[in-house]
C-alpha cells in the first residue's frame, strides 16, 4: 500500500466484499472502489461498490488470507480519502446494512473548507 495513505478495511468487509465477488458474475472484471459522493456541511458523503478501473486511479491493494484485493479511488476521493477505515455493517433489527467509510480527517472537510485554497487539489 501506498505510504502516504492509511486506510484500513475491517474482516466484516473483506468478507462481504469477498462473498459478492464470488457470488456475482456480473462484476468480474471490477474492483471495489470508494467515492466521494458530495458534500455537505458535516463533511463528504461516500460510495462504495464495484466499477471498472480506470487508467487515473489510485490502486490500493489488501491481503487477506493469502490473497489480495484492489481498492480503487478516483484522484478527487483519492485526495480526501488518505486516513480512514472501510467497513460493513449489518443490522438485523432494523434491517440496515451496506458499506461505509469512516474518514478520519473529516473535520477538515467540514463547512466551507474549499474556501481554502491550501486544502483543496492544485488541479480543481
């Protein structure tokens, strides 16, 4: 993995990550990625799922039980998403469940922090 990037993945979602690539034929030639879905004033709202790569992403790779995995990011959500933990959480009394990401710099994307020109992308 990357130096400059400490993001970790729980058992819970490498297992469920594991369990829909075996399971699903239809995203065999995908990697599960993690997006920056928008904004608001608590911070950035995330996707995660199953896309093709694309040729500017960033690829993180994981091991688990002797075999690795990929975890792609744009170069937006690759630039906000350096410090976190992706995980799966399942609810049974309230029927819940699905992948999150807990960035753990969120309280430097709250507000109107892209006011800031130190603290978005050179490139934007």
């Amino acid at each position: 993995m990357n130096p400059t990037y400490n993001i970790d993945i729980t058992q819970s979602a490498i297992e469920q990550i594991r369990l829909i690539q075996k399971n699903d034929f239809t995203i065999e030639s995908q990697a599960f990625r993690l997006t920056i879905d928008g904004k608001g004033c608590t911070g950035f709202t995330y996707g995660l799922g199953f896309s093709k790569p694309k040729q500017d992403d960033l690829l993180l790779t994981f091991s688990y039980k002797d075999q690795s995995f990929v975890i792609v990011l744009d170069p937006f959500a690759a630039y906000y998403c350096k410090n976190g933990i992706i995980d799966y959480k399942r609810n049974i009394q309230t029927g819940e469940e699905g992948f999150l990401f807990i960035n753990h710099d969120e309280k430097n994307h709250q507000g109107k922090f892209f006011k800031n020109e130190q603290k978005v992308p050179s490139h934007l």
